[in-house]
C-alpha cells in the first residue's frame, strides 16, 4: 500500500519504508529542516491528520520540511495505542525480532539525518495539564496541552539548544488564540535524564541524546472534536516553523470549522492500476469487486489511506475510520489491448481503466473489440454485453450503486471471462 501525493517540491527516500516520508522542500542547503512526526500511537487522531494535512495542503516557500503521517499505520487503522506494544518506548534499546523493528531502526536514520534540525512529535495526551492538582482532568500527571521537552537545554552547542525558551514562545503564542479559555498551553519538563525512567526510552529523549532539539506536541484527549486537536496541532506546528524562519503558504483559513470539513475528504482508491474507487460517498460495503487471489496493490491518494484483509474482506481505512468493506470475486487478469471508446453526453473519448467519468444525461461504451463490458447495475434482455447501448441514470438498479446517492456505478471490462479493468460512470 502507498499513497500518491501531486504535490510541488514533493520528494521521497530512494528506498521503500514502513511508512511514508513527504519532503517539502526549497533547498537542501538553504534554509532550516523542520521534521514532523503523525502517528507514532495510533489512537491519538489529532496527530495524524494534522501531519496528513501538512504533506496534502502546505507549500513550503523557504527552508524545508519533512512529514510522516503515518508512523504506526497498522496501529491507527486499529485504533490501538500500539499493536505491538509501546512504539514510543523502544528507542534506548529494541530485539531485532520485535514486529516494529523496521520501523523504529528506519525513524532513527531520519532523526540523526545531518538535514534534520528540529524535530516535532506529535499526540493526544489525557486531561489537560496543571502545575496543581484541581481534579482527574485538571492535574500534574496530565499530558493535554503542553509543549513536552525532556530538559531546558540540550548539552552541545546548536541553534536551536534552548528547548525551554523555545517551548516557552510556543506555548505563549498558542494561548493568544484559544478556542475556549480552559485549553491553556504549558511547558511540561519531565526532566528525564533524572526524573522519567520510562521517557528515556522516547523519541525525544533519543534525539536529544544525538544533539537533536525534539519536542513533543500534545493535544488534549479532551477536546470535544476531533478538528480542536488538529487545530491546536496546526498552530503549534506553524508557530516552530515562524521560530525557525521556515515559511508557507496554505490554501485555507485556519479554523477549526475549515478542518472540520477538510478531515472529510477520503480522497481515491486506485486498485491494481484498473480499478478507481471514489471514497468520498462510498457505501460501507461493496460486493464482487474483481480482484486477484493476492497481491493486490492498493494505491491512496490520502496519506493515512490503508487496507487490511479480515475474513477474506478488503477493509478499506482512512485513518482509523473505515471507509468501506470490499468483498472480493477472484478473477485472472485479462488484457483487452484494443482501444475502446466512451461516449459522455454526445462526446466521444478514449475510454481508461480505473477512472471516473461525470455524466449529466446518458452514456455508451463503445465498443468494437472482443472485450465485453458488464454495466452493473443495469441489464437489457438477451444482452450479454452491454456496450453500444445508451445508459441513463433511470436505467438503474440503485442497490447495485457503489455511493450513498445512487449515482455511481461501475462498468467492467472482461476478456474469456477474465477481468480486464473498471471505470466508474457517475451522474451528476
């Protein structure tokens, strides 16, 4: 599984990792690297949209910046704060048997990266964070709202040493913009070296320890939506890159209503390089959906798009959401190498696989190959193939539609019974 970004100034590691890394960057050489870091627990959201809308809709016009969405990605489609146990509790030491090795071994490559001068991890932590004790939400051991640094000052010379000071500034600017007055910012220092047993075993405490400035960004748990996490996760983020001189530009306001209505957008699903799947309305469940008996490559166009085989069902996630349940019928690939045609409102074109066409009033596959179209979804007496017939939307069995409007329907292409590719046909 990967996604597919079309982005400006996007690059990727030459080699194939266990999670996706986004560059936005100007120059190498110009300008400081700013490393984000989503999803490192996969039940803490606000981390991993809010790093997934960095690499979909940030533009980086001076320094650069790096971005995993999706750190522990089994673990955000599960919602489990880790699958295989505490991912954020294996950097002072991991068994090369333990099932996030790859992971945690490839993450401390990017982190001692000499590029990587300030890195951000990001979360959900619980309650809201208090010098003293009000009640079980308001208290000292709450993680929620606080720039975390393990110690005031790193112990080598760098430009960014300073983590209380810049933590500090941080928070300050946060709490000059807050949803509700009770969301207040702090500086949490755990002080780790002496005081936190368990955090020595942190990213941060790692990075620091290879002269590495490391935050950790956590939101509260108890934030009322999922779009006030990410909020605060934006602003946090924004505030170190203007402390860093990293500058951007994004093509929306930020509020908390304007994410509320980005976090909805699913994106696309692109199956074998022939099948299109649109995940914005798509219904919970789709059945014999032609697909091969195994490797099948799911391509997303959302950075936390995923998929996971359960009871012989293709689970389709964005996040920790599922989208859709996929339920296969196996097929051989087939090749139908003659050109065929689609004929929209009147308009012939070149018809391809795994793409969708808008339609306002009717639609015909034209056809003169030996490749037989199937229109699920509608059928004509006597007809097995069901090219060079004009199709409207009154044609159609609705319950055979792959979105919750009724308006979509997929169009298969089969050669000696052997599944070539699909478009879909959506009418307006």
């Amino acid at each position: 599984m990967r996604f597919i970004l079309a982005l400006l100034l996007l690059s990727t590691l030459a080699y194939a990792l266990p999670f996706s890394l986004v560059k936005h960057e100007t120059s190498k050489e110009i300008g400081p690297t700013l490393f984000v870091i989503g999803g490192i627990h996969g039940n803490e959201p606000g981390s991993y949209f809010a790093a997934s809308i960095l690499t979909q809709y940030y533009t980086i016009t001076k320094g650069n910046l790096w971005v995993i969405p999706n750190l522990n990605h089994k673990s955000i489609m599960m919602n489990s704060r880790g699958v295989n146990g505490d991912m954020n509790r294996k950097f002072a030491d991991i068994d090369i048997d333990d099932m996030d090795y790859q992971i945690v071994d490839e993450l401390k490559k990017i982190i001692t990266d000499p590029q990587v001068d300030l890195i951000l991890n990001l979360h959900d932590g619980h309650g809201f964070y208090r010098k003293e004790y009000k009640n079980t939400i308001f208290n000292p051991g709450a993680w929620g709202q606080t720039c975390v640094i393990d110690q005031g000052v790193l112990d080598c010379d760098h430009p960014y040493k300073d983590l209380d000071k810049i933590a500090s500034t941080i928070s300050r600017s946060l709490n000059d913009g807050l949803i509700q007055d009770h969301h207040t910012f702090y500086v949490r220092n755990t002080n780790t070296r002496f005081d936190d047993e368990a955090m020595k075993h942190s990213l941060t405490f790692f990075a620091i320890n290879h002269n590495k400035p490391a935050f950790a960004l956590e939101t509260s748990k108890n934030l009322p939506t999922l779009e006030e996490k990410v909020f605060y996760q934006l602003r946090a983020i924004e505030g170190y890159m203007q402390y860093m001189g990293i500058t951007y530009a994004r093509p929306f306001e930020l509020t908390a209503e304007k994410l509320k209505e980005i976090i909805k957008r699913n994106g696309n699903v692109t199956i074998n390089n022939n099948i299109h799947l649109n995940l914005e309305n798509l219904r919970a469940g789709l059945s014999f959906v032609p697909l091969k008996s195994e490797g099948n490559d799911f391509n997303f166009t959302h950075p936390l798009g995923g998929m996971m085989q359960n009871k012989g069902k293709y689970n389709l996630y964005i996040g920790n959401q599922m989208v859709s349940s996929l339920s296969p019928s196996i097929h051989l690939s087939g090749e139908c190498s003659e050109e065929m045609r689609i004929e929209v409102d009147g308009k012939e074109e070149k018809l391809n696989f795994a793409k969708e066409y808008l339609i306002t009033t009717d639609v015909m596959i034209v056809n003169k190959s030996l490749a037989r179209a199937n229109i699920i979804g509608f059928t004509r007496e006597g007809r097995v193939d069901e090219s060079n017939m004009r199709v409207t939307l009154r044609d159609f069995d609705t319950k055979y539609a792959i979105d919750k409007d009724a308006k979509a329907y997929r169009v298969e292409f089969y050669r000696d019974n052997n599944f070539c590719g699909m478009t879909l046909i959506h009418f307006k």
